[in-house]
C-alpha cells in the first residue's frame, strides 16, 4: 500500500493511465501528488500527459496520422499480396515453359 491507502498498481493500462491523466488536466490531482501517491516517476506521468494531448490534437486533423499509418499498412500488405502473386506467376511461366505449354492458351482454355 502507498499514501493514504491507496492499492499498489502494478500494471498501469491505457485506461489507468488516461484516467490518472484526466484527474490531473481537471486539477483533481498535480502530477507530483499522483507519483507519489502511485510510486511513479513525475516524468514518466508528464510523458503520459503530453502523448494523451498530441493524440488529441492528432483527432482534430483533418487526416489523422493513425489513418494515414493504417493506410500504409493495407498498401504494404497489398504490395506483399502483388510480390507473392508475381513470383506465382514466373514460377507457373517456368514450368509451362518447361513442359512446352503455351501458358495463354492454357489461360483461355480455363476461362471458357
């Protein structure tokens, strides 16, 4: 137990964090009061602070950097799907190849 019989944290979650947050932008408690009274460091909790306040002002973008990275994402992934797909093909072109195949005519043969 710390200060005032307040339960030891032992994991402090996003929720935990944004809530000890949120008590100390409406002054229900100061950033020196919460480290001690949770056995944290002031830096660590200011830290807390000013990324809760840049993921806000992140919000009101008109294009959130979360949804720019999250469209990086589903293109990295699209340019991974387009390799695999290319590498199938030269293989199939290959074999093809090997056996004497037209692979076109073995392209409209299937699509009929």
């Amino acid at each position: 137990m710390t200060e005032s019989n307040t339960p030891e944290i032992k994991r402090w979650t996003a929720k935990r964090r944004t809530e000890l947050v949120l008590q100390i932008l409406r002054g229900q408690i100061t950033a020196s009061k919460a480290a001690r009274q949770y056995n944290l460091k002031q830096s660590d909790i200011e830290r807390w602070q000013k990324d809760f306040l840049n993921a806000g002002e992140n919000a009101l973008r008109s294009n959130p950097r979360h949804d720019l990275e999250l469209k990086q994402k589903e293109i990295d992934e699209l340019y991974k799907e387009v390799g695999k797909l290319t590498l199938q093909d030269k293989i199939h072109r290959t074999v093809y190849k090997k056996l004497g195949i037209d692979p076109l005519a073995c392209e409209d043969s299937s699509q009929s």
